[in-house]
C-alpha cells in the first residue's frame, strides 16, 4: 500500500483490506466484517472519519469502522422505506430488545422496560439523568483521561466538572474517588458521577469488585451515579462487562446502554436510558419532550441489531481481538518506545507515547509527518498530554500501513 495509491483516483484499484473494489468477500474472509470493503470503497464515505482530513490521509480517529451493518439492521431499514415507515419513533420495542440481549449476552435482568426511557443517543441522555439529580452549579465528578465530550456536555449544562483520575495502570482508584466526591459534596451540595463502563479510552473493563467500591463511596457520599456504557457489546477475551446497575447498592443509578458503537450506528441516533430500581421516580419526571430526540430509523435499526444481529457481532469480535492482538505486535516491531496496554474492551487503543519525545500532542507529529490521523490526547482531560488514541477497528492491511506511517514519521 504506497502513498501513491492512498487518493481516491487510485484507491479503488487497490484493495486495502484483501477484497476486492466490488466489496465481496474474499475467499475465507465472509465472517470478518472488518474485511469487506476496500479502500477505494471506504473513501467514499461522507461521514466525519473520512472527510475531515486529505484523502491521502489515514483516519483511524473518531469511533466509526469500517464494516457494512449487520445485514439484519439493511433489512430492517430497507423494509421501512419500502412501507414509507419514515415517521416519529413510537413504543418499548428497543427497550424489549435490549433487555432479551441483556438476558441472553450477560445474564442480567435489570433492563426492565417500565424503568426505562428512549433518547436521542448515550451522552445527551446522560446529560438528562444528571439534570434529574444535580442542578446548575453542582458538581459532576469524571474520571480521566475519559471521552471528551464528558467535559463539554456537563459544562454546558451549567455543572462543574470535578476530576477523579485514573491510575497509570487505566483503572479507577478508590482515592481518587473518595477525595473527588468528598470536594464534590463539600457544603452538603448535590452531585453526580458520570461513570464510563467500558472506559474510553484506554479500554478498561471495569470489575465487579472495582464496581462495587464505587457503589459503597457513592452511597458514602450521597452521589448518583449515571453509567456510559456504550461500549458493553464490545468487550473482548479475557474481561467481561459487568453493569453497574447490577451491583450492590446501585439501585439508585442511571445507565445509558445503545447499539450504536457495537454494530456501527452512529449516524442513526437512538439508545435507551435504564433506572435502577430506586431510581424510577426520578427518571419519571424526564420531560415529555426528551422522547422526542431518537431517530426513528436509529429505533428501528438499534432494535433490529440487538433482535437479530448476534451472528453479526459473534464475526466482528474475533476480528477485534486479531486486530487489538496484531497492534501490539506491530508496535513492538517498528515503535517499541510506545506504551500500549492492550484494551479489554472496545475497539480503541490509548497509546502512551511520551517516551518518543514528541510533546503533549503526538497526534499532530503523525497527522504531518505520517498522514495518519489520530484523537489527541489532550482532550481526554488530566493523564491525555503525551497520548494519542487509536481506533484498530480497520483490516489488518490499514492498520499495519498506519502504524508504518507513523514509525516513518518519527525516523524508524
């Protein structure tokens, strides 16, 4: 794959991911969802990861992948144009589909679908459940490095956003909590926790035990607890998603739960908010309006995926353990000096790289110097100087010509 055939003149003539320009799998590759589209293809995408930089440009950025959907989730779409089905959103299907997935993936019965409310995606419906237990000047504590728009959201709506950082390791620390929730409360205010489980972005899978610690200082201190957990579909060998709703003393929690990262989706708006048990009354007084934020076409695909999508995702998570597996191998060849701790879940990689002497934002010595595209670190809040994160859910072929690129810029 040379620079010279990265423009989308060119592309399409070679296949980046072992296909073929057409987009038919190649022999041995039906069930790797990852494999089924060239480059060529690709690039004539018009969403935010291929159309925010050059075309000779290699994004693996923001969290897109590059797979077809689920056949389950065209059938169900394509059926709903035929019958004109292009209307405003309406029952508890997604919320029944997601409790069946729930029961059968993990086990847990706490999706029911009288405790729950469909809204516009995870981080806007996040932002409604601390509106119904903070108000504005109340803390909201956040753990970083942690997905941006944590920040962004939570400020805007008035709150004030008080760090717990993670520990070097990328997992939560009981300290930080407890010194973070005891500034949070200080003066008897109320407060929030915005909780990432699965974290982006280092890809922690946060245990049972880790969850529980959290529930305890949670009910120590009087804070409520709302969980991004987005990414649960996608936990990978060797960890396992465990809701924090299903914890001890959670009850009086929020989760946020959608299709959305795990089958591709979004750009079709949709997930559901779930209330632990003692937390009903509160979501009950969710505005009327907020209903009006999903998508009806995202309803019907979320709904459609978590119905009839399990085969889908079964070929998708192999592919990402190769993919997170090959990553490391790869950086061990050609940029030993990157740290990477491989993520249990997700399919993003938060790469240490300070130790290549690039700065706070070795995003950008790649992006000019290797024509890859990469998040910042920075954004990610207290921890981020010095990272970049990487999203491996690309074929093997991209992501060996990405990590390529970016030794090249950095003289290896």
């Amino acid at each position: 794959m040379s620079d010279d055939c990265m423009s989308d003149d060119c592309a399409s003539d070679v296949p980046a991911s072992g296909v073929p320009a057409s987009g038919a799998p190649a022999s041995g590759e039906e069930g790797n969802p990852l494999r089924r589209l060239s480059l060529g293809e690709l690039r004539r995408r018009t969403s935010a990861k291929w159309r925010t930089y050059p075309p000779d440009v290699l994004p693996l950025w923001v969290a897109e992948m590059d797979a077809m959907p689920a056949g389950s989730v065209t059938r169900a779409l394509t059926g709903a144009l035929a019958l004109g089905d292009t209307g405003y959103p309406s029952g508890s299907g997604y919320a029944e589909a997601l409790d069946s997935f729930a029961r059968k993936r993990w086990g847990w019965d706490g999706v029911v679908p009288e405790r729950t409310a469909t809204v516009a995606d995870v981080m806007r419906g996040s932002v409604e459940m601390l509106k119904l237990v903070t108000g504005p000047g109340d803390a909201v504590v956040v753990s970083p490095p942690v997905y941006p728009p944590f920040f962004g959201f939570v400020e805007y709506e008035d709150r004030r956003v008080v760090e717990a950082p993670l520990g070097e390791d990328g997992r939560l620390r009981t300290s930080a909590l407890e010194a973070a929730f005891r500034r949070a409360t200080a003066g008897g205010r109320r407060a929030a926790y915005l909780l990432c489980n699965p974290h982006n972005p280092t890809g922690t899978v946060h245990t049972r035990a880790e969850l529980t610690a959290v529930a305890e200082l949670a009910n120590a201190y009087g804070i409520r607890v709302v969980a991004d957990e987005i990414h649960a579909p996608l936990v990978l060998p060797g960890a396992q998603y465990v809701p924090y709703l299903s914890v001890p003393g959670a009850e009086d929690a929020f989760c946020l739960l959608s299709a959305s990262k795990a089958w591709n989706l979004a750009g079709l708006k949709a997930a559901v908010a779930v209330a632990g048990p003692a937390a009903a009354d509160d979501l009950a007084r969710l505005p009327q309006v907020v209903s009006h934020g999903p998508s009806h076409f995202g309803v019907v695909a979320h709904t459609a995926a978590l119905r009839d999508g399990g085969d889908w995702l079964d070929a998708l998570l192999p592919a990402l353990d190769d993919n997170r597996r090959l990553l490391g191998e790869l950086l061990d060849r050609h940029l030993p000096e990157i740290r990477y701790m491989r993520p249990e879940g997700t399919y993003l990689a938060w790469l240490d790289c300070r130790a290549l002497g690039l700065g706070d934002d070795p995003a950008a010595v790649f992006l000019e110097r290797g024509r890859v595209a990469l998040s910042g670190g920075l954004p990610f809040g207290t921890g981020g100087a010095g990272h970049v994160r990487l999203n491996f859910a690309a074929s093997p072929e991209v992501l060996t010509e990405a990590v390529r690129r970016m030794a090249a810029a950095v003289g290896r």
